[in-house]
C-alpha cells in the first residue's frame, strides 16, 4: 500500500510517517527537499524547484524497489511541490506540472491544521495555513486522488491515522 501524507507546513507530516510506517512494519519515503535545503543553507530559487521534484522522485522510485513489507509512507510528493511553487511564485515548471497528479497513491492521509505551527529555519507560512490546506483539498479534488483528513494531538493524530486505514480496509 502506498500512502502519502500530505499538508501545509508544521502539521506532523514527517512524525506520522515515521510512526505509521513502524506501526504497519513497513518504510518511509523521506521528504527530500529538506536534504536539499540543508546542502543549500536553507536559500532556493523558483528553478531550484525542479531539482527538489526530480530528486523526490529517485527517492520515491529507490524505496519503492526497497520495498520488502506492503506498506509504504511518502512524506511529501510532487502535488506538495506544485502547490508550494503556485502558492510562492504563482507559476509552476512543466516538468512539475505534467507530473505532480500521477494517480500512484491508494490514499492521501491530509495533516490537519490543527497542530500548532512551530518554527524551523525552514517553514516559511505561518499564518497562510488555512489558505494552504484548503488548496491542498482543491489540488486533490482536481487529481481525484482519495484523501482523509487526519487530525489529533500526539499519540492521538497516529491513532486517528490507523483507524482511517483500518476503516478503508486497504490492507
């Protein structure tokens, strides 16, 4: 099973991953933009957007062939590039655009908002939140991808996760 966990910025997305993925014994796909960011003292660029995506998809792909369990956790994907790249520069690369609705995923776990934003030298939207997550909805609905909206505190947000994926029986 292949789940992506999706979200606006400071919504547990990497720690949902990691838990989900020790929970059903399987991987995670790591969100490579931040690998990228470091190597870049955290500055990029519009063009640089491109790199982020295609260097997403050599890890999707890496894990994907590593895949030894049924399940694997994508922490980002190429929808999260196209909606940062529309929502900070207005325009998107082609090479993203033509990629970022590849219908791949069984499901799309969508992080709630309900978290508090916390500060890390690489979150840049504190206060668009609600903006954001709401397009994330409108960019899925556009792509038809299944999606849920998984909210809760902690242990809490893992636990609702699990009950989502149990409750569609995709396992």
């Amino acid at each position: 099973m292949k789940i992506a966990v999706l979200g606006p910025e400071s919504t547990g997305k990497s720690v949902l991953c990691k838990k989900l993925a020790l929970y059903y014994k399987g991987l995670w796909v790591p969100e490579f933009a931040r690998y990228f960011l470091l190597s870049q003292s955290n500055l990029y660029s519009y063009n640089d957007l491109e790199k982020i995506a295609l260097g997403q998809l050599m890890w999707e792909g890496l894990y994907e062939r590593l895949q030894e369990s049924k399940w694997l956790f994508y922490d980002t994907t190429l929808l999260t590039i196209k909606i940062w790249s529309e929502w900070k520069y207005r325009k998107t690369s082609k090479m993203i655009e033509d990629s970022y609705c590849n219908p791949k995923y069984d499901l799309i776990l969508l992080s709630d908002i309900d978290l508090p934003w916390t500060y890390d030298p690489q979150r840049e939207n504190p206060h668009d939140r609600k903006e954001l997550f709401d397009y994330h909805i409108t960019i899925l609905k556009k792509c038809n991808y299944t999606f849920e909206i998984v909210s809760g505190f902690g242990q809490k947000r893992l636990e609702n996760a699990i009950k989502i994926l149990e409750s569609l029986k995709i396992h």
